[in-house]
C-alpha cells in the first residue's frame, strides 16, 4: 500500500537518527530506498556539508508503492561485499 503520512514520516526520522547515530560513533550511513515498482534508490548519507543535499533530496521524496526486500537485499549484499564497505 501507500506509505504516506505519519508511516512515511516515522520512516524518515529513523533514517535520520540512524545517520545521526553513524556520524555520533564515526560510522559510514548507506541508505536503500525502495517502493514496488519504483527503481531502487541508493545514496550515502554525511552530515558534512557537501553531502547535505542528499539528506534533503531524500526527506523530500514521497514514497508511494508497497514494500518488497528483493530488490534491496540483493543490493545489501552487493554493497557489503565491496572492500571499502569491509
């Protein structure tokens, strides 16, 4: 279903404290945005000012089809995989 409103919300304040909480112990923060349907969305998350643009493209955009890990798991594992990711 639609995700949308107070779902939607909830779901990008946890991408946002789970940047926060990377950025706090040092950490990377790769973000996966997915919908059905849509094409997978992947990007890095900083909070440096030369990455904040990200994190506003990202909480502006709107999420509207359902939810399948196909797509998104593959990618997971593809990225844990890559030696800068180890």
């Amino acid at each position: 279903g639609r995700k949308g409103g107070a779902p939607e919300t909830v779901a990008k304040a946890l991408v946002f404290e789970c940047l926060r909480q990377a950025q706090q112990q040092k950490r990377r923060c790769y973000l996966f945005a997915f919908s059905t349907g849509e094409d997978l969305q992947e990007m890095e998350l900083d909070l440096t000012s030369d990455n904040l643009q990200g994190l506003l493209d990202f909480l502006s955009w709107a999420f509207h089809g359902g939810t399948s890990l196909n797509e998104v798991i593959t990618a997971s594992v593809e990225r844990l995989h890559l030696a800068n990711w180890q």
